[in-house]
C-alpha cells in the first residue's frame, strides 16, 4: 500500500484563518516502508499575511524568506493532486489539524479537494490510545508530541522538530513503530474514514458525535432528544460552523442540505429506532484530536 505522508507549517493555529507557509509530502510504500518520492514547498500566502514571532520562533521560517524563496499554492495545486491521486494520508495530528487547514487555504482560493473516500491515518491518534493510562517515571502523563513519541520508540529524539518534512519523516518511523508493536488490523479505525474541516464532529461506528462543547461525545442522533435547540445553534448562529457540518446536521433537522457542494459524501441519516446512544459512548481517546 502506498500512503501519503503530509505535515504543514503555518502562520497560527486558527485552521479557518492562518496560511500554511510549508507543506511537506512524502509517499511511502507500507510493504517494505520505502520512500517513494516527496514534495517540499515553501508556501507564499496570496495577499498580505504576517507571521506572528512567536510562530516564527518554532518554525523559524520568516515573511522575508518566502518573498524570495516560497511559491503559491494555486501554482503546485495541480502537482499535490496528481502526486496524492488514489493514496491513503498519514499525519501526526493531521486529522485536527492539517488537513482542515489545507482545505481551508484550498477554498480561500477557489480550490478543491477529494477528503472523502480515503483513509486518514493519524499516528498522533494512535499514540494516544497506545499510551492511555500510562505514566513516566515520575508518575506524570506520558506526553504524546511527535518527539516525546519518537524517542520512546527509538531511545533519542529527532533532529528537525517543526520544519514539516522532518516532521513527516518522524511521522513515518512512528507509524512503522506502531504498526510493528500492534499490526495492521489495531490501525484500522473507522475514524479514519472522515475529517471534519471545522473540528465540531467526528464518525465512529456509522454515528456522528460531536467533540466539543457542553455535550462532547453526544451523537447527533441522541441530541434529538436531549437538546434539539443545540443543533439548531450549530447551524443557524455558530458562527466557526462549516457548511460540511451543516450539510450533516441538517437532515437530521428535517432540512434539506443546503451547503452539500462543500460536504463531504456521508452515510444516509440512520433510524432511531432502537439506536438511541447515550452520552460518553466513546472515549475521550475516540475524541483526542479535537
């Protein structure tokens, strides 16, 4: 199997407002974890933009260096389609994080792309579930940042923290690293299935649930029941809601989906018969990303 690796860096960590100034993509073959080829552009945002220090103390990428050195990223659009074309993605915190905001720096522009039908792998998620319960030697929360995961499996950390392609390179050797320790079938999560642009949902055994708020872990179907008036808020005056979340929500309002254009493709709206599921039916690993 041939997976896409992708990290970014960017100008904040507001996913429906900040620029992705780097972004790296590095394909791998899972049989035998050979790199295959990569990408590795620095991103010239459209327009003005600035770079707050304190994201340029972490990234140590400035305004000055992609004035002279980035692209845009309407110019490699048409080579990121063609080099993820039929691949699956892999991210550490992609799902939360990267991949939104690459969809939302795409539409800025008038540009789309396939979400749905691809698997999105995301090693941060993974870890996680690994080390649920865990502790270090002073009895304190094991930390699941990508170095903190790397040198666990591999006794040192990685050199390149925060520039994207060495992030994604670390991004591999974890993966491989979970993989070897719990096989393929521990990696199959149906989450991985979906990504919500604006972070509000998640999908999990064919539900959505929602992964904020006063009623994270709630799925949609149950809040029917328990606060109608939530979901109603959601779509009519959240004012972070995206129209993919709204396209889900609406059937189950008795709407039609009025922004489907942006939604991703989603299962038809299940029967309550008998289905009712009750609040924390997944766990807070289930909702980590968001």
């Amino acid at each position: 199997m041939q997976l896409v690796c992708f990290d970014t860096e960017t100008t904040g960590l507001d996913v429906q407002k900040e620029h992705i100034i780097q972004l790296s993509l590095v394909k791998v073959d899972t049989e035998d974890w050979r790199i295959i080829d990569q990408r590795d552009w620095y991103i010239l945002p459209e327009g003005e933009f600035t770079i707050p220090a304190e994201a340029e103390a972490v990234h140590h990428i400035s305004k000055q260096f992609l004035l002279e050195n980035g692209v845009s990223l309407r110019s490699v659009y048409d080579e990121l389609i063609a080099f993820t074309d039929g691949c699956d993605f892999l991210s550490y915190n992609g799902n939360g994080y990267d991949a939104p905001i690459l969809h939302y720096n795409l539409a800025r522009l008038g540009l789309d792309f396939r979400f749905d039908g691809r698997t999105w792998y995301d090693a941060l998620l993974l870890e996680r579930i690994h080390t649920a319960g865990m502790v270090d030697e002073n009895g304190e929360k094991l930390h699941n940042n990508l170095t903190s995961a790397y040198t666990r499996y591999y006794g040192h950390p990685f050199e390149g923290a925060h520039n994207s392609l060495d992030d994604v390179m670390a991004t591999i050797e974890v993966f491989k690293a979970q993989v070897a320790t719990h096989g393929w079938e521990w990696v199959q999560r149906d989450e991985f299935g979906f990504i919500c642009f604006d972070r509000w949902l998640c999908r999990k055994g064919g539900y959505y649930y929602l992964t904020q708020g006063g009623h994270k872990g709630e799925s949609i179907e149950s809040m029917m029941t328990i606060d109608r008036s939530y979901l109603e808020w959601l779509v009519d005056k959240c004012q972070w809601t995206d129209p993919q979340t709204k396209a889900i929500i609406e059937p189950y309002l008795g709407r039609e989906k009025k922004s489907a254009s942006r939604a991703q493709k989603s299962e038809t709206k299940p029967s309550s018969r008998g289905k009712k599921r009750a609040k924390g039916t997944i766990t807070d690993a289930d909702l980590s990303l968001f």
